[in-house]
C-alpha cells in the first residue's frame, strides 16, 4: 500500500511543483516540469512512492493545453521516465470547477476540456496508473440529475479520457450513489474515509469501501482519500476585536489522526490492495509524521504502508 501526498512539498521549504508565475509572466508546462523533477528527487528521498501533481502544472486556460503539451513532449517523457524509476505513481485532481455534471451547458464544455487536457498530461508522462481525480458537480437540490448528466457526458469523451477519469463522493454524492454512476459509465469510484463519515447515511465504512475497490478495472490499483477533521479553533483579530473562527464541517486537518488511521488499517485487512492519498494540509510532512508514529506505535500496521 502506498501512502501519498500532494500537491504541495512542505518538508523542503520553497519547492513548489509547478511553473507558479502568474499574468503578465507567461507560467509554461516546461518550467513546471524542472521544478517537478526536484520534487521527484525529494521524494525518492523521502521513499514517497504516490503524489498528486497541482492541476496548474499545466498552466493556462484548459481549451489551449494541447500546445503546452506537444512543445513539452520530450520534456513530460523525460520527467515521467524519472517518476518511473522512483516508482512513483501519479495522479491529478481536476479542479472544482471542472464539473461534468454541472447544470450550464458551459460547465460542460468546461469539464471536458480540463478533464481531456489533464489526461493527455498524464499520458504524456507516461502515468501507468495514473488517474484524473474528480467530483461529479451540481448541488443537492439537482443531485440525481448531476449524476446522470456526468455519466452521460463522460461516456462522450474519446476512451483515452475515460480510461483515466475516477471519481469521487462528497457532501452531494454518496459512495453509494457514485455506484451507480460507476453502473452507467465505468468510472471507478475513489472512497473518501472523511466523506464517508460526514455524508453516507452510516454505512458500515468496510461494506462502502469494499464496494469502491470493486469498481476500479484489472491492472489499476484503487485509489481511496483519507483525511482527519480539522478541529481546532481558529483564535483571529478584526478591527482589533478577538474573533473564534470554528472550523468548517469537512475541513481538512494539517496531520492525520493516528489513532484514526490504525482504526482504519485495521478494519480494511483483507481487501483488495489499494493506495491511499493523504488529504492533510501539512502533505508530506503529515505523511512522514503518521509512517513514524505508526511504525513505533502499530508496527504490525506499518508493515503494510509504504
């Protein structure tokens, strides 16, 4: 089991993965790829073997990516060639704004283009296992409707885009909801351990998990979301006047939950093998964090994580 992270590297101060000038400088995927060859060296380092690439590694508007993509093809095999060879595996969150399931008809032309532009970047990098991770869009009050909008709408991609495209439940969308999605049009379904918690009517998180690895095709490890719930309080000034600001439901916390994290080892011995994506704030340094306190605390739990 791979633990990862992403997309910022924290432990090495400065060391962002992406070209991350903005207007008028003219940010170019080429730049973006030699500050992700340090971040593929930082990693090797680390023995981090799964990282979330920033959606602005591909930077500008998504309808003009294939330009980007055919000036740095050479470039894109070379770094993806280095990810190879540290046995990293990469994947990509498309931008919320990127909703398939969206009701405007624009929201749609949007998504699509993101969506395509994202997985030519990880065929590009030669991404075997690679996905485009995604939500389906649209809000409660259209729910049903969003998804029957996304299935249809990605069965109209060219293969090469579906192939790469998982999606994921939230505070919509139910892991139980996004099976039926995966029944219309094949999307594998991502679990989110915190989603789950938050929004899946309290179903037990083994049998919603189960469900979720079934759906990924042979050859491609599932890929699964755990994060811990942000907590603490944020104690701010306005206009001089002491201000508590809590935290929102579903907000992420800077680290993993230990405790949390060998609960859910533990209750997911037996399945299928899958990696699991660290959605903590502090990203690597979360990650570096929970793999030593797991191996001094439940090194027997630890013996399954890399």
């Amino acid at each position: 089991m791979r633990l990862g992270c992403g997309p910022a590297l924290l432990a090495r101060s400065g060391l962002r993965c992406y070209d991350a000038r903005r207007p008028p400088a003219r940010p170019h995927l080429s730049v973006g790829l030699l500050t992700l060859r340090d971040g593929l060296t930082w990693l090797a380092r680390a023995d981090i073997h799964l990282f979330r690439l920033h959606p602005r590694l591909l930077p500008g508007p998504a309808e003009d990516a294939a330009g980007q993509l055919a000036e740095a093809a050479e470039a894109l095999a070379w770094v993806g060639t280095l990810a190879w060879a540290g046995d990293v595996r990469l994947t990509v969150h498309a931008p919320l704004t990127a909703s398939l399931g969206g009701a405007g008809p624009g929201e749609a032309v949007h998504a699509a283009a993101t969506l395509t532009a994202l997985a030519g970047l990880l065929d590009g990098l030669g991404a075997g296992g690679g996905v485009v991770e995604c939500h389906v869009g649209g809000s409660r009050a259209d729910a049903s409707q969003a998804r029957a909008r996304f299935a249809q709408r990605l069965a109209q991609l060219p293969p090469a885009v579906q192939r790469r495209v998982a999606v994921e439940h939230d505070l919509v969308h139910t892991a139980g909801d996004l099976l039926d999605v995966h029944t219309a049009c094949g999307a594998p379904v991502i679990f989110d351990s915190l989603h789950h918690r938050l929004h899946d009517g309290g179903r037990v998180l083994r049998d919603a998990l189960t469900a979720c690895l079934a759906t990924w095709p042979p050859g491609v490890t599932p890929l699964v979301h755990v994060a811990s719930p942000r907590t603490e309080a944020h104690r701010l000034r306005r206009r001089g006047v002491p201000v508590v600001r809590l935290p929102r439901p579903g907000e992420h916390a800077d680290l993993i939950h230990p405790f949390e994290f060998q609960d859910f080892l533990a209750a997911t011995v037996g399945l299928l093998p899958f990696d699991v994506m660290l959605e903590a704030r502090a990203s690597d340094v979360a990650l570096l964090r929970l793999r030593t306190g797991l191996r001094r605390a439940a090194p027997d739990l630890a013996a399954r994580v890399r």
